[in-house]
C-alpha cells in the first residue's frame, strides 16, 4: 500500500502519518489544545474547505515533524498545502502584507511559488492562537502558481475562521 506520506516533500517519514479522521471539538476554546496535540485534528479542521476550493486530488497527511500541522497533497505533486494551528499571537516575521479575512486579520507573503497566510484566530492580532495556511507548487512543479491561487487560499481560511472561529 503505497502512503500518502511519499508525496510529502521535506517531512521525516518517521513523524508523517496518512490522516485519521477524527472529529474537531464544538467550543472554539477546546479546539487549539487538541489541535496542538493532535495533527489530525489539524487536517479535520481544514479538509472540507480544502476538498471544496481546491479539489478532491489533495489529501490530508498529518505530520508532527516540526511542530503538528496537516499538509495537502496529492500523487502528481503539482501542489502543496500546509495548515496548522498554534499557539501564540500572529507575528510578521516575513515583512508580509497586513490582511483581514473573514474579520480575522494576519500578515500574508507572496511570491511565484508560494503564498502563505499567517492569521489570527481572534479579531484582533493578539489573539492566543495563529492559523496558517502555505500553499506551495509541488516537488514536482518547476512552475508557478496558478492564478488566483490567494483568493482560493483566502477562500479556505475565511471558511475554517467562520466555521470554528466567529
């Protein structure tokens, strides 16, 4: 049985697992401590929106290499999603560009291969918890992203702010 995780560019196999689908705790105060101690509540968190927006293709890998986050990813490696949950105010380490999505606001970096939203999960910057979601071409992908690529992300996480967040 080939894993999900062989799509995975830059994990360590040993802490990348196929997701479990586990169910995403109902009170907005109990989702940031399971999120941290569990990466398939990470993928639970996004995977609809991301089945949604960007396609069926993508699947969700939970891996705990380098802190816990959920990456999408999908056999011709064309694409790649990384959403996690942590904890600690939205910092703008990047020089990224101030945004607000879904009432939510956060920084976003852009550049051809790769886009990166780092948001708050309250309605202020100083909120306890930061949602990030990266989407990057694929190990296989020598191009850029497709057009439209941001507002497909900013599409994903207006959903998982509104849906576990407001």
């Amino acid at each position: 049985m080939v894993t999900t995780c062989a799509y995975v560019d830059a994990t360590d196999p040993d802490r990348c697992a196929p997701d479990a689908e586990v169910a995403v705790p109902g009170e907005p105060a109990a989702i940031l401590p399971a999120a941290n101690d569990d990466a398939d509540v990470q993928c639970a968190l996004a995977v609809r929106s991301v089945e949604a927006r960007f396609g069926s293709t993508l699947v969700p890998v939970a891996d705990s290499a380098a802190g816990t986050s959920c990456v999408f990813v999908e056999p011709e490696r064309q694409l790649q999603l990384m959403f996690s949950l942590s904890y600690g105010k939205v910092v703008d380490d990047t020089n990224g560009t101030p945004v607000t999505v879904a009432g939510h606001p956060g920084y976003a970096t852009t550049d051809p291969t790769s886009v990166t939203y780092d948001l708050s999960t309250a309605t202020t910057l100083d909120g306890e918890g930061t949602v990030t979601l990266s989407v990057s071409t694929g190990p296989a992908n020598e191009g850029e992203l497709a057009p439209g690529t941001d507002t497909t992300a900013e599409s994903v996480l207006a959903d998982v702010l509104r849906e576990h967040f407001s």
